[in-house]
C-alpha cells in the first residue's frame, strides 16, 4: 500500500462525541456535504444511536489557523458470512475544508482513518463518487464489485414526455400503461397463496424469518429487528414503509423496506429466506402490484449481490439502470486468502 504523505502542517484527532459534534456539523456544512437540515439529527442517530457502538471519527486539524477542517468516518456495521460473525465499517461522511482540497490532506485524513479502524474491523468498504476512486485505491483499496440499480415503470407518460410534446405522451401512454396494469393483476392474481400490506414499523417476523434464511458464505449485515429499527424506523428524515409478503397462516416470506420520493418507489432493502440468490418471482410481483396500486410511476432497487440475485429482478421486468463500484479493504483474518463476496442494498450505505 502507498502510504499517505505526512505533513507537519496537519495533525489528527480522534474526535469524541457529543463534545466535538459542533466542530464535525460545521465541517460538513462549509463542505456542502449532504443536506444541512439532516446534519444535527444524523449525528443523534447515525453517531451516537447505532446498537453496534460509536463509528470511528478521524479529524483534521489545520496547525497553521489551529482549527479542524476535515472529518472522516467508519460506521460499525455487524456482518455474517459462513456462520462467522464479522465487524465491519462503512465509510461515511469524508468532508474537507474547501480552503484545504489537495491530494496531501485528503490522503492524511483517510490514511489515518484506516489505520484507526484496523484493529477493530474485519472490513471497511463504502461507495465513492467517481472522482475520489483514485485516491481511495492509491490508499490500498480494491473495488469489490458495482452497485447496479435496477428500476421498473409502471406508469409511461412522465418517461415518454422526455422525448414527445406532453399531449402525445399523454396519448401514447394509455396502451402502454393499460397492458402493464393488465399484466400486473393477471400476475397478482396467480400468487393466490400469498397476500401482501404495509406496515410503518418494522414486524417482529422478520427476525424469525432471518434465523430460516439461507446465507452460505455470502457477507451481509444481519437483517434482523435490531439493525432494522435503528436503520429505518429510528431515522427522522425519511420515511420508511416495509411491504410484508406473507402466507395465508401469517408466515413472512418476504419484505421490502420503501421510501417514496418524485413518483418512485425505492427499494432500500428487501430479503426473504433465499434472497441471497433471487426474492421468489411471486414476492416482486405482489411489490410491483402494491406500488401500482399507489399511484407511482416506477420501483427502483440498488444491489451488490450474486447474479442469480440481479437475475431475479430482471426476470419481474426490471431493467438496469446505472452502476457504482464498491470499494474495500478486509483486514484482520481476512487480510490473506479468499474473502467472502457481499451482499449490500443502499440500507448497507449510510443513509
């Protein structure tokens, strides 16, 4: 691994909250990371709620001004692969002082980042925009694999509008439309042995169906009632509504963790006992149905997973739509060898 240079014009901090919350809030905000209404309740929820322990918090501090104009973060996340339960960090919230944007502080702060996680975690991943894959690679890590999204339309005219006056998608999208409504309550109809409702909290049913799933020696966060209800109900701002699958007797067999935002349902996690290779078709249908009869234009879902997963989507009309490399670094046990692959959906990313 290229080491990151050192500089006797930075030095680092590990940050400890909540004491050093204002300094980590305003770093964000003259960075422009994220959204500013969502910084103090992030640090709440995000920083000093997670049920697996505080993330790791690197700071920079400039010694020339003697204030800190950098940040970067590893939130702990507790994984499992092949009966094995592993410690992982996803890495979140890299923020720098506009005024302190060169290679050299960035490569400090995310060195020093690393080498504060490497007796506490088995692996850091995260998901970098484009620009930063450079760096994060010059560092010593390796992409892992892609995040694909994958999205389904259910209504056509604000899609076909891109590319004809609004009247005539308006037109054009009654045929269309019309034989997608069909398909989807033909399909609805033949999974008579299955029933599907929401629910705005998380249902204690899905722990029972995370101890029946099939996992093999894939790596994932354990999508259990604990992780869920800090990673989706116990967020402030955004909703989340799960779509329970279930048998006539009241048996999960599937869920779907859904936010709605501009007409589009997203899908930011899903599982059922085999969803590690592909939701049976009859679950994806009951979800495309559900959103339809909402009202919404389109599903989308984002995934790193096997192929037989992204398949299973593909086969209920899903079509891909995009991709992000996920970068990492396994450490510990498993810094020789064969790592497991991973199984991430957008829950697995910070927000």
């Amino acid at each position: 691994m290229n080491a990151a240079p050192s500089s006797p014009a930075y030095t680092i901090e590990p940050a400890r909250l909540p004491g050093d919350a204002a300094d980590i809030v305003r770093i964000w905000g003259v960075s422009r990371l994220g959204r500013p209404e969502a910084h103090r309740p992030k640090i709440d929820w995000f920083y000093q709620q997670c049920p697996f322990g505080e993330p790791t918090v690197c700071l920079l501090r400039d010694q020339a001004s003697g204030e800190r104009v950098g940040v970067s973060s590893a939130g702990p996340r507790r994984m499992v692969a092949g009966g094995r339960v592993l410690e992982a960090g996803v890495l979140v919230d890299f923020a720098v002082h506009p005024k302190h944007r060169s290679l050299g502080p960035a490569m400090i702060l995310q060195a020093a980042l690393m080498e504060a996680s490497a007796g506490r975690f088995d692996l850091l991943y995260g998901v970098p925009n484009p620009k930063s894959l450079a760096v994060v690679k010059r560092l010593g890590y390796a992409v892992l694999g892609e995040m694909r999204r994958h999205a389904r339309v259910l209504r056509s005219r604000r899609y076909l509008a891109r590319r004809m006056p609004g009247w005539l998608a308006a037109l054009a999208a009654l045929p269309v439309d019309a034989a997608v409504a069909l398909t989807l309550f033909a399909r609805s109809a033949w999974t008579r042995s299955l029933t599907a409702g929401w629910s705005d909290r998380v249902d204690p049913r899905m722990d029972v169906l995370w101890q029946a799933s099939r996992l093999g020696d894939t790596a994932l966060a354990a999508r259990d009632c604990v992780f869920l209800r800090w990673r989706f109900d116990a967020w402030p701002m955004v909703a989340t509504r799960y779509l329970l699958v279930s048998a006539r007797d009241g048996t999960l067999h599937a869920w779907f963790a859904c936010q709605v935002e501009g007409g589009v349902l997203h899908v930011r996690d899903f599982w059922s006992a085999g969803a590690i290779d592909g939701v049976p078709r009859a679950c994806l249908d009951l979800l495309l149905h559900a959103a339809w009869r909402e009202g919404l234009a389109a599903v989308s879902m984002e995934c790193m997973a096997t192929a037989a997963c992204h398949a299973a989507w593909q086969q209920a009309g899903f079509r891909e739509r995009g991709r992000r490399p996920v970068i990492g670094r396994w450490q510990r046990g498993f810094a020789a060898g064969t790592p497991p692959a991973l199984h991430l959906t957008a829950a697995d990313e910070d927000q």
